[in-house]
C-alpha cells in the first residue's frame, strides 16, 4: 500500500485533533481545511479570526471544517488553566507574568494545547524558524523518559522502496549514548510507517576493518543500544555498502543479521547524515519526508518554511499517525 493511503487508514475514525499555530498562512489554512473535510482529523487553527477569513476569501478556503482560535483572545477560564499549568511545568524557571508573554506566542498556546491533552500534535514551521517551533516543545512536551535529546528522522520513499535516515536534521554532534538513542527511536519511527526495523549504525568501518575515535563511538553505541532494546535487529559498525548490500553485507560482516539488509540507517553526525539524505534525494530519486521529530512526549513536527500546502497536509497525516504509537 501506498505510504500516504497507509497512513490515512490507520489515522481515520480515531478522531485525532492536530493544532496549527500558523492559520493566518493560506498554505496552512488550505491543508488544514482539506484535512478536517477528508475526515482524517480535527483542525485547530490558531490566529487572528479576521486575518484568517481574509486568507480564506483570497484563496477560496472553506473555515466551516474548521476551529479557530484567537491567541490573544483565549476565553478567560481556558487562559487561566493554561497559564497555570505553564507556570508549574516550567518549575521557578518562569514567573507568571513571562508565562503570560509566552502565551502571546501561537506556538507556545499551540504546544500547551498539546501538552494539556488539548490536541494530539502540533504542526509549525511554515512561517516560524526550527527554533521558535522546537524550543516549546522542549521546554513543555520534554523528551520522553530515558531519552535525552530529540532527533530528525526521514522517510526516503521510491516506488515500494522505504528507509528512514537519521539523524539528519537536529543535532550537530552525537556521542555514543545519543547515536544509540537516536538508533532505538528512529526504530520505533520505522514502524510507523509499516517498515520492519533492521538498524544498521553507520561508520567508514566494518567490524574494525578501521581505526580511531569516530569508529570506537559507533561500536560503543551499538553496544549501548543492544543493552537498550535487545530484541531490536540492528548491527554496527557498518559501511553504508556492507549495510546496504547483500554480497558486500556477506563479505564484510558474515555473521551479521542486519547487514546487507538494513533499512533503518543511523549517522554518527549531522553533517554525514544530512548528506546523505540528499545524495539520495537528487542523485538516486528518493522522495524525503521529514525532518520527523523523534524522541519527544507527544508529536511536534517542523514545516520548512519553503514548504506547500501538500506538503503541510503531509506532515499533519505522519503526526496524526506518531500520536497512535
């Protein structure tokens, strides 16, 4: 089945609430509304009401499927409640007048909504940089329980050909406790999106054909996330070839179950990792879906601000779905 139709089935009927803190954006507007109207999920938008009906009247978009609500004109019980949570979840690090500015911010009215059970996810970015999206999330949803940084996963897509990549998107850095964690949650990543997870952590080494700093951290990771998640298939370190590669897999790795088969692939940092998405995205054809946030709470995912409203409606389907996980 097709990756999208996949998702579209698992998320309809369950009635999952995504909040978008830029509904003044038309991108934003029009998926929002497509989405609430296929039936797929409940659409919260937040912004001005009279910024979002002119968006709406210009760009021929249908409010009726739709909630709006208006940051600076939160009802006063809602608003109260909210800022008290946000008080206490923030634990002396705000007082409650900074509380009262943050929740002047959508994307920080957005993530309470989240956090207070409000809504499944949150979807934002078109607008606002990673940051301003991120940085909530973290401060409010926090990562999940042994679980120290968050990360940014891809789906690269090509015809019936699925793989997740990561980390590709967030952190610069990862020493061998974060690359095995980034290994154990871009694995519960894959089975979102139906993919059998077998990990491969990725090095220019294969079973100590070499040397140094950069190839002990890969196997002291893979050590780290076998004692995390035993049952998990995942190997390393490996070369992309012996990972990818069932006769290169063979040769270099014989005792190996995941190489030459894996489809789940782990970076040892950021700069290896967003290359590599993109070599496959340009010269190998892949479609790259993300970045997906991974290791959070609850789903909070970040829109490029390059992005169409396709790729909004998107986005909302993938978060929809990491909320059933």
């Amino acid at each position: 089945m097709e990756l999208f139709d996949s998702l579209k089935q698992k998320i309809t009927g369950q009635n999952k609430t995504i909040v978008f803190p830029e509904g003044e954006d038309a991108r934003v507007l029009g998926a929002a509304s497509r989405l609430a109207a296929d039936g797929l999920i409940k659409s919260v938008v937040l912004g001005k009401q009279s910024e979002i009906e002119a968006t709406a009247k210009s760009h021929d978009i249908d409010l009726a499927p739709l909630s709006i609500l208006d940051p600076e004109n939160i009802p006063a019980d809602q608003h109260q409640a909210m800022l008290d949570a946000l008080v206490e979840r923030r634990k002396g690090k705000n007082t409650p007048e900074q509380a009262k500015e943050m929740l002047k911010d959508p994307n920080y009215v957005g993530t309470m909504m989240v956090y207070m059970d409000q809504a499944d996810g949150m979807v934002s970015g078109a607008v606002h940089p990673t940051g301003d999206t991120v940085r909530p999330a973290l401060q409010i949803i926090k990562t999940k329980p042994g679980v120290r940084r968050i990360s940014g996963a891809f789906i690269m897509q090509k015809g019936d050909q699925r793989f997740v990549f990561a980390d590709c998107a967030i952190n610069i850095e990862l020493d061998a406790a974060g690359m095995a964690e980034v290994a154990v949650e871009s694995a519960h990543t894959a089975k979102v999106f139906d993919i059998d997870p077998k990990v491969a952590l990725l090095s220019f080494s294969t079973k100590g054909s070499a040397k140094g700093d950069m190839v002990t951290k890969v196997q002291e990771a893979t050590k780290l996330a076998h004692e995390s998640a035993p049952d998990l298939p995942l190997d390393g370190e490996l070369q992309f070839d012996a990972a990818f590669v069932p006769s290169v897999g063979a040769q270099k790795a014989p005792d190996s179950k995941v190489a030459g088969h894996a489809n789940v692939f782990v970076f040892p940092e950021l700069q290896s990792g967003n290359i590599g998405y993109k070599i496959a995205q340009r010269f190998g054809g892949f479609e790259a879906i993300g970045p997906i946030l991974q290791g959070l709470n609850k789903p909070v995912s970040d829109l490029s601000r390059g992005c169409n409203e396709e790729d909004v409606y998107k986005v909302a389907i993938i978060t929809a779905a990491q909320s059933l996980a």
